[in-house]
C-alpha cells in the first residue's frame, strides 16, 4: 500500500472521530447548563475545546494502527466496538445538552465508558499503541462520568 493512501486513510479516521464531535457541538451547553450546580472541580469551559480535538485525533490515529494490520476488515468485532464507542461518545452530548435528561446521559456515558473499555482491551491485544492512544480518552471519560454523576446528584 502507498504512503499517500495510508496517509488519506488516517486523514479518513481522524474525520470520523471528529464527525462525534461536530455532532456534539451542536448541542451547546448555554443558559441551562450555567444554572445547574455544578462540583467546585469542574473545569472552565475553555478546557472542552481544547481536549476533544485531541482525544478524537488520538482516537483517530489509533484506529488507524489497527486498520494497518494485515487481513483486517471495516467490520471486525473492534471495529464494531470502536463504532458503538463512537455513537455513544456522540449521544452523550445530545442527551445532556439537547434534551437536558442528566440521568439518561449519566447512565448512557457508563455505557460509554464499558464500551471505551473494551476498545482498549481489543486494540492493544492486536497493537498496544493503538489500545495505549486511547487511555487518555478513558481517563477524561471516567473524568466526564464522575462530573456527570455529581450534577445529576446536584440537580
């Protein structure tokens, strides 16, 4: 295979990754989300545009290393997870930004979570800086679901 094409796969991946976000961004926190209580640890709003870009390259990125193993297919079982993780990462946001329904979303980003999980177990058994990439992507989701769980708490 050229370096162009893995080159245009990669850009492929990394675009992926961040159509999760494009589409969470669009259910912008506003008014509502400034009126909740929220725990004195949550970060400043500056710190989300900042973070997502960089998890949903490193998503991208590792992906990419696993497509690159030999007779690997689109729809392989990590694959599949990989895709699960992505839509929930997705919904997360349209769930408690667009629909203001904190339990739901605290419930749906555990889900979350356990498939993010399982993405790192089935990546780094077929390349472990494809499963590694992703450890800070569960770091801030366990972050997200712990800040998730204490506004449900708080509101």
């Amino acid at each position: 295979m050229t370096t162009s094409k893995k080159i245009i796969v990669l850009i492929g991946w990394i675009t992926l990754c961040s159509l999760a976000g494009i589409f969470g961004a669009q259910f912008e926190p506003g008014q509502w989300y400034e009126l909740l209580q929220k725990p004195a640890w949550t970060p400043p709003d500056w710190v989300f545009p900042v973070v997502w870009p960089i998890l949903y390259l490193l998503m991208g990125i590792s992906a990419w290393f696993i497509w690159k193993k030999p007779s690997t297919s689109l729809f392989q079982k990590e694959f599949r997870w990989f895709y699960l993780q992505l839509l929930l990462n997705a919904l997360w946001s349209w769930l408690f930004f667009g629909l203001h329904l904190i339990g739901l979303a605290l419930a749906e980003i555990m889900l979350l979570w356990g498939a993010t999980f399982t993405v790192i177990v089935l990546f780094y058994k077929k390349d472990r800086i494809a499963g590694i990439l992703l450890i800070p992507y569960l770091i801030w989701v366990s972050y997200a679901s712990a800040l998730t769980f204490a506004i449900w708490q708080l509101n």
